[in-house]
C-alpha cells in the first residue's frame, strides 16, 4: 500500500522556521522526483520545491527562493522541506507528491496546514 505521510505543519510567526517532512511508503522512493505543492482555498495547487532522483538536483517556485531548501534521504525514505523566514503569504496547506513520469505513477499526500500569523 502506498503512502505519503506528512509531518504535522503549524503556526508559526513571521520570519520563523518549520521543517516538513513526508515519510513514503510501498513503492521505491529512490527513483521517484519528489514535490511539495501548497494550496489556499479558492486558488489552484502551486508548484513550491522539486528534488529529482538524477544527481538530486533542486527546484523552486521564485517566491521561496533563498528561503526554503528542499532535501531527500533515500535511506530513510523521506522527502524534507526547510522552511525559513516564513512569510504570511506562505500560510496554505502543503503536498508531499511523488512522481516517476516514465512510469507513469504518482501519489499524494494528505495535506498538512502551515499558517504564518502573529
């Protein structure tokens, strides 16, 4: 059975710190690029961080560039997203997605909540 779990998000302050985690499960998470996307309400799911399987390189939406950095442990099966100098405007639910476009398969996970509030 394949899982995406996430770690659970929060509140947090303006210019705070919060890591995310996403725990994979029941499929080779090693050959799979792995994404967080976040979603407000009434807004279409955005593209935040990418890490691909090749050499583990990284990508980011502009608007966190400099402020979050995306990581991978294949050894533990666990995608990471470092959040730092947290923005109001970052305050949405975030996505864990895994995704091996050769083989056409891809998962979610549920969702977890990060508001940026003082």
């Amino acid at each position: 059975q394949v899982q995406l779990v996430e770690s659970r998000g929060g509140l947090v302050q303006p210019g705070g710190s919060l890591r995310l985690s996403c725990a994979a499960s029941g499929f080779p998470f090693s050959i799979y690029d792995m994404r967080w996307y976040r979603q407000t309400p009434g807004k279409e799911r955005e593209l935040v961080a990418t890490i691909f399987t090749t050499g583990g390189s990284t990508a980011y939406v502009d608007s966190v560039k400099g402020r979050f950095t995306v990581s991978r442990d294949n050894a533990k099966n666990t995608v990471y997203l470092q959040m730092n100098t947290l923005k109001p405007e970052d305050t949405a639910e975030y996505y864990c997605n895994a995704r091996n476009f050769r083989l056409g398969r891809e998962w979610w996970g549920q969702g977890t909540q990060v508001t940026v509030s003082s």
